[in-house]
C-alpha cells in the first residue's frame, strides 16, 4: 500500500515538532537532532520535517511503498511520464535504508519514490563521514536545486556547491 510523502525544511525543529504533533494530534514516529517525521495512518502520509537545507518550506513531495513490485510500478509510471529519471537503487537518507528514484514535475518539484527497508542511526551513511557537507543540505533535492538541464531532473548529481550530493 502507498503512503503519501512530504518532506520540509523548518528553521525552528522544537517549534514545529510541537506544532505538527498539535495539528496531526500524534507525536513524531521518529525524533533527531535535525529531523522528525510521523507516519500517519488517517491519512496515510509519512511526514518529515529537517533543519537541512537552503530554505524553510517543502523540500520535496512522493510516495513511499511497502513492497518492491510497488516501487517498480511506480519506476514504470514516471519512466512513462517522459521526465528525467534519476534511480539512486540502494541508498541511505533520512536515517533509514531504502530503494529508491527521483523524478522533477515540470515546475521543478523533486518527487521521490522509495521503499523502506530500514532504520540506521545516521541521516545519511555518506554525510556521517563529511559532518561539514551534511550540514549544507539534505540528501533529498532542496527547494532551489541546481538549474537542470533540458530534459534533466533537477536533483540530479552533485552541485557546485554540494559536491557531495547523494540525489
């Protein structure tokens, strides 16, 4: 079964955590130093907020899976919505271990679709060993990704400024 997948950035983490754990009336599934998310049944949307990136706001929107066929589905239908794909495969972000793809909707929005396989104790196994990179960006595309090239997913590979990219 998909579940709906928002990802923002916030300046303020206690602040926010304590105003979505009001708005959702649930508190976080999972807290860190930079990162906290729910995991809604009613709706079912993963919600994850980080103090990681270049702005507060929505980093990125997707659908995460529970199985793999789901995730293969959902590779065929953003192959068929003729945008450029970006498939990281086997990857570590947001403190957990997952299979996953990007994609950039046509105004420059990053989707991600990813199945959990699971939880590490770091945002991401790549920035654990760079502590002075992950406090630049997130492993997931921010809200002002490197301008594509046509016919290019904006998430795509590292940036001059974020040599270390993993999306």
């Amino acid at each position: 079964m998909k579940r709906f997948h928002v990802h923002m950035h916030v300046d303020d983490l206690a602040k926010s955590i304590a105003f979505y754990s009001r708005l959702f009336a649930a508190e976080p599934a999972r807290v860190e130093t930079d990162y906290a998310k729910w995991m809604l049944e009613d709706p079912r949307v993963n919600f994850a907020i980080s103090t990681r990136g270049d702005k507060p706001g929505v980093d990125h929107l997707g659908f995460q899976v529970d199985e793999a066929d789901e995730l293969a589905e959902l590779k065929a239908r953003a192959q068929g919505a003729d945008m450029a794909l970006l498939d990281e495969g086997a990857t570590t972000c947001c403190y957990a271990r997952s299979d996953k793809h990007w994609i950039t909707d046509p105004q420059g929005v990053a989707w991600e679709h990813f199945h959990t396989l699971g939880n590490i104790p770091v945002f991401n196994e790549a920035t654990a060993q760079q502590p002075a990179q992950a406090a630049q960006a997130a492993c997931c595309p921010t809200g002002a990704p490197s301008a594509p090239a046509p016919g290019q997913a904006a998430c795509c590979g590292p940036t001059a400024n974020n040599p270390n990219k993993c999306c």
